[in-house]
C-alpha cells in the first residue's frame, strides 16, 4: 500500500492489479501514468471496477446496496476490500476472455461431424486454446483466487470481513465456474490434437499405400515389357 494524492492510497498487487482509494480524477489519471513506466505486458483496455466504501462505527461490517460499510478505515481492513476488488476484476477479464474462446469451440465442435475441416482452422483454435489454459496456471499459481490472504493470519478478526466481501463479490461461485469452462477447453484442445494427430495418420498411409501402388506398377511394367 502506498500513499496517493492528497488523502489517496493505493494498493498493489504483484499478479499487476492496482486498487485506488479516495483519489480525485486528476490524481489517479496521473498516479497510472507514473506506474505505466514500470509495467510490461498492459491490456489496452484493462478491466475495472468501483465501489463505494463508508464509514459506520455503529453497523457491523458488510455489504449493503452495492457499497462496502467500514468500522474504520484502517491499512488492514482496505488491504481487504483491495484483495476482494482485485480478485473480482481478474475473474471478469479471464471470464470476457474465456467467453471468446468459447463462441469459437462450438462451430468447431459442429465442423467435426462434417468432412470439409480446415486444418488452418484446426491449428488458430488450438492456438487460442494453449493460450487460454495458461490462464488456469495464473488464477491458481500467481493470483490465488480462492486463498484467503496471509494478512488473516496476522489479522484473524478480519476474516468475516474477508468472507462477507468473497460472497456478496461471488469470488468462489466464478472462480468455480471458470474452473468448468477450462477443463471443457482442456478438452476441446484435447479433441483438436487428436484429430490432426489422426489427419496426419492418415495421410502418412495414403502415402505408404501410393509408393506400394507405384512400386507394384513398376515391378509390372519390368516384368511385361522387359522379357
């Protein structure tokens, strides 16, 4: 977490999500300029995500209308709301990502039953299919979606917090659902391979089989007309 604007904070996280706190435009328009020096690989549109967070000493913890109730607003308790939020908008881009590939699996899926396939075809879906399982490695290796941060473990009064925040966001509910979605394009890609594998198979026999035929031919053609 680090200091923003006049009474702005930020908080970073390493897997490239950055959650901003109580910044005016011009501030955070000009705190994402300065951090855009230090980052590889940005999306062009990146995906966001605002919510309204408020103070109540009386209420307990929660959500209520969309907005998120505070008893304080303390470094610990908004590096929770970061956790959430961050997680919250890694789901949405993999699952606008994922969503594409999979309007593509589906004329693929038909286009197996018919004899007119383009191996072309064949090879960018399983190309866009490799590149959509890796986002399996980094939800489950570098942003851990379902695992409750180390600060509950310094912090054990904060876990109704965290769990409140995890099921009005819905974390685990999608991080679930887009677990189904990459197995059936595990899958998919799965098919995909089998059938160039099997495409390849047979052409490598329709070869065997024309040098069988020429050679046949040949041995015919020395045995008639060379006596």
């Amino acid at each position: 977490m680090v200091t923003v604007g006049e009474q702005g904070c930020a908080v970073l996280l390493d897997y490239g999500a950055v959650v901003l706190f109580n910044l005016e435009p011009v501030e955070k328009t000009a705190f994402l300029t300065e951090l855009s020096s230090v980052v590889s690989e940005s999306f062009a549109n990146p995906e966001t995500e605002e919510v309204e967070v408020h103070l109540n000493v009386v209420q307990s913890e929660r959500v209520k209308e969309g907005k998120i109730f505070l008893h304080e607003f303390s470094i610990e308790r908004l590096q929770i709301v970061a956790d959430i939020l961050a997680k919250s908008v890694v789901l949405s881009h993999y699952e606008t990502s994922i969503a594409t590939v999979f309007d593509q699996i589906e004329p693929f899926a038909a286009s197996l039953q018919r004899e007119n396939r383009s191996r072309s075809q064949s090879r960018e879906l399983l190309r866009q299919l490799g590149t959509t399982l890796l986002v399996q490695h980094k939800i489950v290796g570098r942003v851990e979606i379902i695992d409750k941060p180390e600060l509950l473990w310094e912090s054990p009064q904060l876990e109704n917090l965290y769990l409140r925040l995890e099921d009005e966001y819905e974390i685990r509910e999608r991080h679930n659902a887009l677990e189904r979605k990459l197995e059936l394009i595990s899958q998919t890609a799965q098919t995909v391979l089998e059938f160039m594998q099997h495409s390849s198979s047979q052409r490598v026999e329709w070869y065997v089989v024309i040098l069988i035929l020429v050679e046949i031919l040949l041995s015919l053609y020395d045995i008639i007309f060379k006596r």
